[in-house]
C-alpha cells in the first residue's frame, strides 16, 4: 500500500487560467492533465444541482481514467463513518448504504489519516466494503476530500485489472476532488429540508441514538435503512445499565411517513425512560404498551428489548409482538424459538413474559425489524431463513449488520424501513494494560472493566468488591497526585497467576501524604483487602503494586 | 447513565436523602452539599439512606463525615439507613473506621430514631 500525505503533495488547485503541473511528469502526462483540467472546470457543471453534479463528475473521471469503478463517500460527521454518496460501476453501494467506520480498511485510512492511497494488488483482507469485494476489483486509489481544512469525505477509483495508478492520475483526482467538495458542501446546506420524504429522513435520523455505548466485553453495532420512497417508524436503541448492564432495544411502529417517525421518537424516548429506572425487559414493555393505549390517536408498535449482563453473559429478553432474535454462534445462526407477547397498543394490559439465554464468549444477539426480512410473496420463515444463512459466522456485530444488509437489502432498496442491532459478548482479554486520564469520572470506568475482569478469573462477589475498591482508591490516589493543569493521564495492569492477582497503578504525580484523619481511608482500605500492597514513590512517580489470592473455586 | 444519584423527600421532621447507584470521588463533594443545602432549619434531622448504593468508596465516607459535622454545627442529627446485605459495609469495614453516625436497617426506623426515642415528645 502506497500513501501519500496530502501536506507532502499540495493538490493543484486551479485559478483561471492556471494549470498546476507535478514535477516529473512527462509531457504527455501533463497534455492529459490539460484535459482533465478542462473536464473539472468546465463552466456548465456549475449549472447542475448537485445530484446531476456528483453523476457528471463521477463519468469524467470514469473517462478521464478508463478506470471500472468511481465512488464518492461522505463523512457523518456524529457517527463517525463514511457513507457512500455516489458511485459508477458500484452502483450497490449508495443502495444498500454501505458505512464504513473511519480509520479501518481503504477508504476509513483515507478518511481516517487523511492521505492519499493507491493499494497496487488488493489484499481482501485490507478492504472492509463487502461491495468491493465481491466486484472482485484488484487495484485501487483513494484520496480525501478537503473543504476549508474539514473532511467531507473520500473519493476513490477501482480497476478490475491490476494496475499502477500514478501521479498523474492522483492529480486528475484531485482535480475532481477539488471540483466535488465545495460543491457537496454548499449542497448539504440547503438540501437538507426538500419535500417530506428528506424532513421526515432527518426526523429519523435526530430521533435515533448518535453514538453507541462503549463497554468492556461488549461490541455493538446498529444501522438504520430507510425504505427507497418513504421512511418508517423502526428504531433501535442501545443504552448502558447500572451494575454492568447493557440493554438493546429494537422496534417498529406500524404506518410511515412523518407521523410513524414522530411517534417512533415518543416510544423509543419512553422505553428508554422506563428501562433506566431500572425495569426488566418484560415490565419495560408492559409500561410502554400502557402507554400506547394512553394515547389518544390510534397507534400500534412491535418491540423486543434484551438485557445483557457482562457479569454473568446472560441475556434476559422479552418481545412484544416482534420477530425473533436471532443468535449468532460459531455453530451457525439460529432464530431463537418464542411466542412472542401481544404488540404494544394491541390490548389493554397485556402481559409480557421474559426470557433469558446465555450468550458464549463471541456469541451476538442480533435484532431487527420486519423490513429487513419481509418481501412480497415470499413467506417470512423464509426471508428469516435468508437472514440467518447470511449472519452465519460473523465475527463481529459490525460484520453482521454489513451482511445483513449485503444479503438482505435488494439492488433496488427496501421496500419497508428496516433497523438492526447486533450485540457481541466479547472476550475479556488475559491481562489488562490500561492508559486512563487522569480525571475522576474514570473510576467508574474502571470499576466496570475490572469487574468483569476478576469474574472472567473466577473471582467470586466477595473477592470482585474488595478487589474493585482497593483498585479504585489505588486509582483515586494517582488522579488527585496529577494536580497539574495539562491532561495527565495514568497506567494500570492487570495479570492473574494460579489464583493470584497482581494489579499495578502507575502516575507520574507525586505521592500526597494523606491530609486530614478522613483521607487515609483510601490506603487502609488498600491494605484491608489485598495481601499485599507495595507503594513505590520516585521523582517522576508513584507506583502501586497490589496482589490478592482469591478464594478456591 | 449518571453514576450515582440522590433523591431529597421532607418528611415531617427530618430530610430524607435516598442515595443511589456508585459514589465516589466524580460525585461524592457534590451528593454532600445538595444534602446539606436542601436541608431545612427547622428540620430535627437528616435520614441518610444507603439502602440503594451499589458502590461507596473513601470520598463517599468522607462526605457522610462532612454531612454530619456541618448538620452537628447546626443542631441537627444524621441517621444512616444501610440494609445488612449493603456493599457499604464492606467499605465501611475495610476502611476500619465504624460506623460515621447511628445507622439503622430501614427508613422507618430512622425517622422514628430522629423524631425522638422519648414518647414524652408526643
């Protein structure tokens, strides 16, 4: 793989009657330059809305560099991905609305490192865009789009043949790039509220959650999928839960357009409501369907809400009138087999029973929608069947959704608005190396990494909370000693040895004794629940070294 | 997801103070002073109830202390409400210091403690 910095290599850009010209090119390569500085700066196209636009440029640089493919990806700016724009000779991937995570693969390490990238002979494993792959292309270049010093996005070129791409082809893109990203970004401030298709879209989009939860052993992942010609009231939702808890929320509400995404946002809002004061699944949605009915327009919705417990890798689920999950595990992908409860709105007081299941160290529960799996004339245990077929040995919930949506969204778009959200119970690694701010909301953080760190050791509830709050105040202690005003930050590890655990804290502040009768409480319960506490405090630091036995299992 | 949170009821002589979820030093300064701001003049005391902490470390004693010796400056008595099946007794046993006020198993039996043990009162 070949990059170039976009500091090393100023992009041309073009004045009137300017043409920048690369050092060592050839003549003839720098005529094609001329010409392609005539394609991109062609007077007309500025005439074109910005649809017309991005389709004209994409065939000039099509032609400019008799390549296969053309795609233009754009930066969602709050989800941290790119999402395809506009394409030539991948026409699928604007359709099925590949997302691609920033920093990872091709064009996520352009977006990411904001260079440009010509892959000579494709390694598959390089490339994360299902879409890529299977048009089986062989070389690729990439650059990004820069507008006023912000990413807008990436602009990338294939070739079904191997091939070199040069720096005269790297010009002509940057040509185009220079052409396409003023013109994206003038665009994207008026498009955004046309007729109600785009106002309802972008109701969608502010009702759905705009970061996922980060929690040790966890991997998630979700999409949202608007139908081709109107949007839905699908949602999903992924929420952190007190003691170590994550909960997943998938649902649709019956009807379209403006008024199911309106009433999606209050349900969604109201089981999230219902869900952090700590109700099970089961009752969450029983409390959600009394809220239906309290409703005053008619309104019916389906819904499944799981709870996973990263403690004890139990899920603990119910569903109300929705389809079943599915899990994925290394055997293959199974819808689970349940009666779901009535839909939510469906009748007064309805009942709604839970269910639990373990997931397995790399096991995913996987929600949707109906959307997803429903086609006209087609039975739906079919369209399921499919569903599973295509999540059969994911490795990971950002895998599966990609292949949920490879398989299961047709060239044309979907028919019905569909969501998804896939859960992974991760593996807990062997050992923890730890870098931390030093700021004191860490803690938290630590608490919960570390808990499920000593139960995946076979910790038992008594060795978990002594060892949690040695560590903490081990922890506190390094964050009140960075008293500095910069970002400091501190390191902690981790290790297990036949029922021995060493944990080490490390702070480059200096030791504080401790003020006042009340502030030597965090040492004494330091030295109260381990076996052992070694304090070592130098010039640039203090190190804690703390190691318990914990009891036999 | 906030990390710990504290719930404040009047009751007819006291301020109850439900603390709930983890407290530690991101949180613990300021569970105190609403604690001890929203508490009234007139009131005889405090119920502090623990009942529904799932995490208290050394910053979290150190608040309980500071509560009871501002409400002390003030008259006023602190009652602590931790269950027997409490993590806060972990901590409390781990930091080896006792228990920082009378503590009593249920919020009724605070209430009752702090409107006065002697029945010449009503």
């Amino acid at each position: 793989m070949t990059t170039w910095s976009s500091e090393g290599q100023p992009a041309p850009r073009l004045g009137t009657g300017q043409i920048a010209l690369l050092p060592a090119e050839s003549i003839e390569e720098a005529s094609d330059q001329v010409r392609s500085s005539y394609r991109f700066s062609d007077p007309a196209l500025s005439e074109l809305p910005l649809e017309q636009l991005l389709d004209e440029l994409l065939n000039r640089v099509q032609e400019a560099l008799e390549v296969d493919t053309v795609a233009i990806l754009l930066y969602d700016e709050e989800a941290n991905q790119l999402v395809a724009r506009a394409a030539k000779g991948i026409e699928e991937e604007v359709e099925r609305g590949v997302r691609l995570p920033l920093g990872q693969g091709f064009a996520g390490r352009i977006a990411g490192e904001r260079v440009a990238i010509f892959i000579a002979d494709v390694d598959h494993a390089d490339i994360l865009n299902p879409i890529l792959r299977e048009k089986g292309i062989r070389s690729l270049l990439g650059i990004p789009l820069i507008v006023e010093g912000s990413l807008i996005g990436v602009l990338h070129v294939g070739s079904l043949t191997p091939r070199t791409f040069g720096q005269a082809d790297l010009s002509v893109l940057q040509m185009a790039a220079a052409r396409a990203g003023p013109a994206i970004e003038r665009a994207s401030l008026f498009a955004a509220l046309e007729h109600e298709h785009r106002v309802s879209a972008a109701l969608q989009r502010s009702l759905l959650p705009k970061r996922l939860v980060e929690v040790v052993g966890v991997e998630v992942a979700a999409r949202y999928l608007p139908a081709r010609e109107e949007v839905g009231g699908d949602w999903y939702d992924v929420m952190e839960l007190p003691r170590g808890q994550v909960g997943v929320v998938i649902g649709d509400v019956v009807g379209h357009g403006i008024a199911a995404a309106a009433l999606m946002g209050r349900l969604r809002t109201a089981l999230h409501a219902y869900a952090i004061e700590g109700h099970g699944p089961g009752r969450t949605l029983e409390l959600v369907d009394r809220f239906v009915q309290s409703i005053s327009e008619p309104a019916m919705a389906t819904a499944a809400y799981a709870v996973f417990d990263t403690y004890s890798s139990k899920v603990c689920y119910a569903t109300a009138g929705h389809l079943p999950p599915i899990v994925i595990s290394a055997t293959g992908a199974t819808a689970l087999d349940i009666t779901p409860a009535p839909p939510l709105g469906a009748f007064p007081y309805g009942r709604c029973p839970e269910h639990e299941l373990t997931l397995g160290t790399d096991e995913m529960l996987f929600l949707y929608t109906d959307g997803l799996v429903e086609r006209r004339g087609i039975p739906l245990n079919q369209g399921i069947d499919a569903l599973t077929d295509a999540l059969t040995g994911s490795p990971s919930p950002e895998a599966a959704c990609v292949r949920a949506m490879a398989e299961l969204v047709p060239d044309e778009g979907l028919q019905d608005d569909a969501a998804i959200v896939a859960l992974q119970n991760s593996p807990v690694p062997a050992e923890l190396h730890l870098r931390l701010p030093a700021q004191p909301k860490t803690l938290a953080h630590v608490r919960r990494v570390l808990r499920r760190w000593l139960a995946h050791h076979g910790a038992d509830e008594s060795d978990v909370a002594e060892v949690t709050i040695a560590v903490s105040e081990a922890c506190a202690n390094a964050i009140e000693h960075a008293y500095s005003p910069a970002p400091a930050s501190f390191e902690l590890d981790a290790s297990c040895r036949n029922r021995e655990i060493t944990v080490a804290i490390r702070d480059e502040g200096r030791w504080r004794p401790p003020r006042g009768s009340n502030r030597g409480r965090g040492l004494s319960i330091m030295v109260a629940a381990m076996d052992d506490v070694q304090i070592d405090r130098t010039d640039t630091g203090t190190q804690v070294v703390m190691r318990r036995h914990l009891k036999p299992q | 997801m906030s990390l710990g949170d504290v719930e404040i009821t009047l009751a007819s002589h006291a301020l109850i103070a439900r603390l709930t979820g983890e407290i530690d030093m991101s949180n613990a300064e300021e569970i105190g002073a609403t604690v001890i701001g929203a508490t009234p003049n007139e009131a005889s005391g405090v119920v502090l109830d623990l009942s529904g902490v799932d995490y208290l470390d050394s910053a979290g004693i150190y608040v309980v202390y500071g509560i009871r010796a501002s409400l002390q400056a003030r008259g006023q008595n602190l009652i602590l409400v931790i269950p027997p099946e409490s993590p806060v007794h972990d901590t409390l046993r781990l930091s080896g210091t006792g228990r920082p006020g009378e503590t009593t198993e249920t919020v009724d039996e605070a209430l009752r403690a702090i409107d006065g043990p002697s029945p010449a009162h009503g």
